[in-house]
C-alpha cells in the first residue's frame, strides 16, 4: 500500500525532474487538462514535455520495471535458481532479435508477437542448452543463458549494423543495454497492456509458486500439475518478456535485484512477494530512468547502464551467498 | 509375477497382544476387522500390478501392495529396491506405467491432482530448504489442495496448521527459519506439513532418518496413534526392528518387486532377511511387547553385498 502511494508520487515528481522547470502542480494541471477535467494552464511547449515526452516514458518506466521484476520472481520460483532472470537467461536477447527483425527490416509480424517469438526461442534454446550440459543447475542454466544471449545480441547488432542507414551505433546499445528514450504513448500502453494481460495473472499465481519450494516432487504430492504448470507460466513470462523488451530493449538485472531485496524483507511467500515485486521494480525503473535522463544531461545514458551497475554486483552477492547450490 | 507374495494382504498385525515399549501407550496388536482377502479393504490403499520404468529400467515390478485402512504399513528393503518410488507413485508424482492403484473405492488415476493431494499427503525425507520460509509457512503449504487461488488462508486453515504443528511435535520452533533447523526438526516439519493436508493416507519417506533414537520411538508412536485416529499410513524405513515394533503390516521389496508381505511376525524371518539384505540375523522376541526383535551377525568388511534379486 505505501510502496503503492510512494510509486503514484514517483512518477508525478520524476516527470517534473529535467531541464523544463516543472512543478508537481503542473503535471497535476497538465493530466487533468488532457483528461478533459480542467483548462489548459501550462504553454503548449511545456505542456508537450509532460503530456508528449516524459508522462508516457515514465509510465512505460514503471509498467516495463514492474513487468520485468514479475518474470523474476515466477522464474526463480520455478526453476528453484536464485540467478534466473529474463535478461541473464536470454530470453531478453532473443526478444530484441525478434523486435530488432521487425523494426529494422520491416518484416510484417506484430512487433510483440516477433519479439515474444524470439523470448520464446531463446528460452527453449537456454533449458535445451543447460539440461543437454548436465541438468537445469543454477550455474549450468546461466552459462547457457551466456551463451544465448552472446548469440542473439550479436545478431540484433549484425541486423542494425547491417540495415541501419545512420546512426546504428547508437541504435545498437540502446537495444543490448535497453533504454527507453524513444518510449511514446504507444510504448506505454504496448507495455501496460502486456503488464496487465499478462502480469496480472501472473501475479496470481503466488499460491502455486509456493508449492515448488520443496521441489517437483513436493509440488506435485501438493497436486499441482508440474511440467504442465511450468510450461504454461514460462511461456508467460517470455511473452511478458517479449512485450516489454519491444518497448525498451534488453533491460538487466531488474527482474534479478527486485525479487532479491523484496525478499529480504518479506520472505519467500509468493502470495506478498509478487505483487510487492512488481511495486518495487516500478518504482525502481522510475527512478534509475531517470537518473540515465538526466546525470549527463543534455547526454542521455541507455538505462540498462546504471541497472548493471547495481544488478552486477547484487548477482556477485547471490553467487557468493549460494555457493553451496551450485 | 505377484506369484512370489508369500502372504497376502490384509494380515494385520495380530501377532503380540498386549504390552508396548516404553513411548506407546499400548496400542499393538489391535485386530482390525477387515476383509481377510484384503480385496475389499474399507478406505485403505490396493495396489494390483504396479509397474514403473524409468530410462528403460524397470524399478517397480509388478507390485501389489495393500494397506488396510486405519493401518500402518511399513515398506522395507534394501537402498535401491523402489520403495522412494512406489511412495511417489501413490502420490501421484510419478504415474504408473501398468496396473492399477486405488484409495478406499476410487481409482487414484481417475482422480484430478489437486483431488488427490487433498487426500494423499507425503512426506519426503530430504528436502532442501526453502529459503526464507518459516516453519510456520512451510506447514501452511499443505492447506494448498484446499485453497482456492485468489483467497487467503481462512481461520481454518490457520486452526489445521496450529493443529498439525503441534501433532507433529513441531510447535515449539514454529517461527524458526526452516533452513536453521536440524535435520530432525525439519522431520517433524515435513510431517506437520503433510499432516495440513487431512489425509486419509500418509506417505512418509524414511520418517526417522536423521532423528534420535527417542525422536525415532516418539515419530513411530505418534504414526500409531494417526493411524488409530483412522489414517492409513505407509511409511519406507530402514530399521527393520522399529517397523516390526510398530506396524501391523509390512511389505518387503527387493529390486521392484515385492518378495514378501504381510504381519511383521510371519514375513520377517531369518531366511528372509538373508535373502533380501544378505545378512545373517536371529529373530527375537521383544521380551515386552512380543514383537519380532532382529539381532544382526557381523559382517566381514570384505563380504559382497547381497546379489540383487533377479528382475525379469
């Protein structure tokens, strides 16, 4: 509930954060004007800079955040591995392929449906991998997690590399390090409709995450229906995965640091830590974006940057804290 | 073949009268009124044929097993015989390839999972922890075949926890971490966790590995006194005096299949134990409770371990 208010009021103030000069009572004044509710208070140019550029990119912010820690928290819970996550297992690398294809070249798919598509494929190709090289342990799965995302964020760069008529460096890095600096009402609600078709559920499903705790065989002895279970919760979360990725490119850690420190505080119990993730990694991504917006200002930092620079070492800590799994 | 049963199911445990080890409260020996055939054992568990492979291998050969309801069942034999497996194939965890398994009337492959789980618990011997679930949140995960998704536990679900927490003797550490406890403790967690879960019959897997020799008397006094409040139990042990001390049936499995079955007093025998674990053993009488008492001769360090029983 607090998290809640506290992530209402994120987003009001990190839209008024930047070089505009704005205060919190003209974005109240700007949303309520174009919700039909008030007068026009704020000049055209700056209500444009609320309502155009940064309202939706701090709500795909918070929407992709919340997003990418759900997948976290379904993704350790079902393969009981601490280090899962959609970025370190690949799954984001194959969405970007999948998304890059369509918007580079133009392929005629649906851009969330080639990029849940490429998520889809990196997953089969990551568990394929890790239970062909001796079984779905932790470390086994992030080394071919690895090598996934070695293979396909090279060709995201090759396809850009090789179809980009100007700046594909920069096109590049935004898609391998994720950024959100060209986030539109369209990005937002491709990312809030994918929170909400796909994420709520999700959310749902704490009760029966609970019950893999003990393993499969406890899972099942509760009655859930293993494989058929996480098959149908992975898929989600790659689909998830795949529509968030669309909008922001390969975003790190988030979905590994969130959970992590959600836990620290309120245990394991799904039914709490989901949603509490979700919460966590909105306000998280709100705030880390902008930080990439505006520390170099007028310079902007792909925002995958500075969640590596905190994610890094939180993965450091888990692998140190688990050595005895592995 | 289920031609090697020398003694069918449904012999119940008539063998001593009377008396009891210290820990129990005397209940041995109580003649249970069932089918003598064991065919039509009221709300226990039949097993006819049961078969399960696994990469080719077959580990569980044609096996018939009966526990009658109300009973305790001991499953017994060397590491390797199945008896992990024939556990997970009554729960449902693995599905059998041939024959059939029913609980009471119903055939458990006809029953949904969640069904299922609602009235077969197990209870598993190693379970590595979760991390960061308290004892408390560990045995709450049994109420899971009870509860709907989106609901939270209701005042009953919290009363049959508090209920099977201090049933299993788990109380006291109820707000401790799980992945503190010892591996006793988390024992008795494992069965307070199946105990959630109001079964009719109860699986547990090598109940008093890890536990003292007390924990151990106290766990099997305390599977006696569920099964008299009407639970079938079927427990897999090791201790071949503990099992003869306590339950009124045994099955003896070696390499899948079952060698021998029925009253620990008829199937425990020297010639058996020979057979089966390749020890040479003298068959006592406990001189309290008349149960079968196995003494065990030395074993050279260099003595072969017992050839298998011949699958196929």
């Amino acid at each position: 509930m607090l998290l809640a208010v506290l992530l209402a009021a994120s987003v009001v103030v990190a839209v008024t954060i930047g070089p505009a000069g704005l205060a919190p009572a003209d974005v109240f004044a700007s949303v309520l004007a174009h919700l039909g509710l008030g007068e026009p208070t704020l000049s055209p140019l700056r209500d444009g800079i609320v309502w155009e550029l940064r309202m939706p990119r701090v709500l795909t912010a918070a929407a992709v955040g919340a997003g990418l820690a759900i997948c976290g928290v379904v993704m350790q819970a079902l393969t009981r591995n601490p280090l899962a996550d959609p970025y370190l297992l690949g799954l984001s690398s194959g969405a970007s392929v999948g998304a890059v294809l369509v918007l580079v070249l133009g392929i005629a798919v649906a851009l969330p449906l080639a990029a849940f598509a490429g998520a889809l494929a990196a997953l089969a190709v990551t568990f394929g991998l890790a239970r062909a090289a001796g079984g779905l342990s932790p470390t086994t799965t992030v080394l071919a997690g690895l090598a996934v995302s070695a293979v396909f964020g090279a060709v995201t760069s090759l396809v850009i590399f090789w179809s980009a008529t100007n700046d594909s460096y920069r096109e590049i890095l935004n898609w391998l390090l994720g950024s959100l600096s060209g986030a539109d009402w369209a990005s937002a609600a491709l990312a809030g409709g994918a929170l909400l078709v796909v994420g709520v559920p999700l959310i749902a499903t704490g009760r029966t995450l609970d019950a893999f705790a003990f393993g499969d065989a406890a899972a099942s002895a509760l009655g859930v229906h293993v494989t058929r279970t996480r098959t149908l919760l992975l898929i989600a979360t790659a689909l998830l995965t795949g529509a968030l990725v669309a909008v922001s490119g390969a975003i790190g850690f988030v979905g590994l640091i969130l959970p992590h420190a959600v836990r620290l505080v309120v245990g394991t119990r799904h039914r709490a830590l989901l949603p509490l993730s979700a919460l966590a990694g909105a306000l998280f991504l709100v705030w880390v974006d902008t930080g990439a917006r505006t520390l170099f200002d007028p310079r902007e930092l792909p925002v995958g940057i500075l969640t590596a620079l905190v994610g890094g070492p939180v993965f450091a800590a888990l692998m140190l804290r688990n050595r005895r799994l592995s | 073949m289920s031609g090697e049963v020398r003694v069918r199911a449904g012999g119940v445990g008539a063998t001593g009268s009377g008396g009891g080890v210290a820990t129990d409260s005397g209940g041995f020996g109580t003649a249970r009124s069932d089918d003598p055939t064991g065919s039509g054992a009221l709300g226990g568990l039949r097993g006819s044929r049961v078969r399960f492979s696994r990469a080719s291998r077959l580990i569980v050969d044609d096996v018939d097993i009966t526990v009658p309801r109300g009973a305790v069942g001991a499953l017994l034999g060397p590491n390797g015989a199945g008896k992990s497996t024939l556990l997970h194939l009554v729960a449902g965890v693995e599905r059998a390839d041939a024959g059939a398994l029913a609980l009471g009337d119903d055939d458990l492959a006809a029953l949904r999972r969640r069904d299922r789980a609602r009235r077969i618990a197990l209870a598993e011997q190693e379970v590595h922890g979760a991390q960061g679930l308290r004892v408390d949140d560990v045995v709450a995960l049994g109420r899971i075949p009870h509860q709907s998704a989106w609901a939270s536990a209701s005042a009953h679900d919290r009363a049959v926890v508090a209920r099977s927490l201090v049933a299993a003797g788990a109380a006291e550490f109820a707000d401790r971490p799980y992945d503190e406890l010892s591996g006793g403790e988390r024992q008795r967690v494992n069965l307070a966790r199946a105990l959630a879960q109001e079964p009719e019959l109860l699986l547990l897997d090598e109940p008093t590995n890890h536990l003292d020799i007390h924990a151990q008397l106290t766990m099997l006094a305390l599977l006696r006194r569920l099964a008299d409040d009407g639970i079938t139990v079927l427990a897999a042990l090791h201790d071949l005096s503990l099992a003869a001390g306590y339950a009124d049936h045994v099955v003896v499995l070696a390499a899948g299949r079952v060698v021998a079955a029925g009253a620990p007093g008829e199937v425990l025998t020297t010639e058996l134990i020979r057979e089966v674990w390749g020890v040479e053993a003298s068959v006592l009488e406990h001189p309290r409770s008349g149960r079968p008492l196995i003494a065990f001769s030395e074993v050279t360090a260099d003595a072969a371990p017992p050839a298998p029983a011949p699958v196929e």
